[in-house]
C-alpha cells in the first residue's frame, strides 16, 4: 500500500473528514495519511480506540511517535492524556489501550537507525523557547540535531512564515489555519519538501501546531523488513 509516498511535493490531507479503517484489533481504527508498506509500514495515522479497546502487545521496529489528541492513552507504563507527546525509539514495547477511548497521532518506522532517545513529554512540559512573529508561544518537545518537534500557540488573524531548509511536517491540533487555497481545521496533517516554506494565514480562533523540522526520511531511516531504506 502506497498512500502521499511522493516526498518531493507538498501535501495536505484533511483527515477530520476522512473514513475510519479497522485495524487488526478489534475497536481500534485508522486514518492513514502516510504509508508505505502494508501492515507493518511506514505510516502516519490518526488512530482512533474505542472504550475498553486493547492493541495486542507488539515491539516498535521502526521507532513509534505519538500525540495524544482525545481522550487518554494507556499502556502498562502509565496514562497519557491529552496533549501528551511520546517517543518510542526502535526495540521498545508495548500494550496500547484505552480505557474511555482515546485519538492519537501517530508515526511509525521514520526512526533513524541507532536512534534509541525514548521521551515522555506531559501536557506543559517541555523547553519553551522565543516564538516566532505572530506566535504566543512555542514549546521544544525533541532536538538532537537532526530533527526538532516543536508544539507552537499562534495568534488569531496573523500571518506566520516557518522556514523550511530540512524538510517540514505539521498537524493542526486546534483552531484553523490557510495555506494558499487550502483551509485547514483540527486534524489536518501538512507536509513540505525542504526549500518549501510555510506560510499561513491564522484563523479567527488562533491555531495550535505540533511541527517537525527534519527530512522527510532520514537517510538512515531504520529499514522496513525485505525492504530498502528508502
């Protein structure tokens, strides 16, 4: 399965509005955005868990990132609710779950090869940095040189510019934003070659924005089972 695999263009997907997939687990299901592979791939999801659902317990290959948007997630680690930003680097595992239901956002397999920084970052947590023009706030969720997530808090009604040398990735958490024709609610996912700047128009509410400054794949992109790295 091929979905947005052509990492040389830019790309929006709405996914609020997008249909739910099951999943192999019963009461968990998908909106896949990005994937290249078929049930182990290289994705990025919204994946929804019904109350009481139990992903069964599985390794993360390939690394596992996630955002909790709804509700709270749950693992035999602890509880992680929303706004919660986590890391689960290659060889780390888990039993996802849900008790009330939950919505996360989620990236699997575009860890670096060797990259093993496992992180928990709770709502509020994290290094706040200097925001850029048109930003209330800006908070560093993950840096290590080759990569930086970021959560930003931007002002209704303004116009903001991100620079873009390595490549960009962003979700829209809350509020709404427009980038050319494209008006983008709650729940839509971006993703910009490098050399392709955002540049946005914020709605009337505002916007908070997870960001991820970084190649698109990593050179040394941890390597999908018979597959090359690329």
């Amino acid at each position: 399965m091929r979905i947005n695999d052509d990492l040389s263009n830019p790309v929006f997907v709405h996914a609020a509005k997008m249909d739910w997939v099951a999943s192999p687990s019963a009461g968990v299901d998908r909106r896949m955005l990005f994937r290249i592979g078929g049930e182990v791939a290289r994705a990025t999801s919204v994946v929804r868990y019904a109350p009481g659902s139990v992903f069964p317990r599985h390794t993360h290959s390939g690394g596992e990132e996630i955002v909790v948007l709804e509700g709270t997630f749950q693992d035999e680690h602890g509880d992680y609710p929303a706004g919660t930003y986590f890391r689960n680097p290659p060889g780390t595992s888990h039993v996802p779950a849900s008790k009330d239901g939950c919505t996360i956002f989620v990236r699997l397999w575009q860890f670096r090869d060797g990259d093993q920084i496992q992180i928990v970052r709770r709502p509020g947590q994290g290094e706040q940095v200097e925001p850029r023009p048109g930003a209330m706030k800006a908070t560093v969720l993950f840096e290590d040189g080759h990569e930086e997530v970021r959560l930003e808090e931007w002002e209704p009604s303004k116009t903001i510019s991100v620079a873009n040398t390595r490549g960009l990735e962003f979700f829209v958490l809350s509020g709404g934003l427009t980038i050319g024709s494209e008006a983008l609610e709650p729940q839509s996912w971006g993703r910009l070659p490098a050399g392709v700047d955002l540049n946005a128009r914020v709605g009337s509410q505002g916007a908070k924005i997870w960001t991820k400054e970084a190649p698109l794949l990593h050179p040394d992109v941890c390597r999908l089972p018979g597959k090359p790295a690329a």
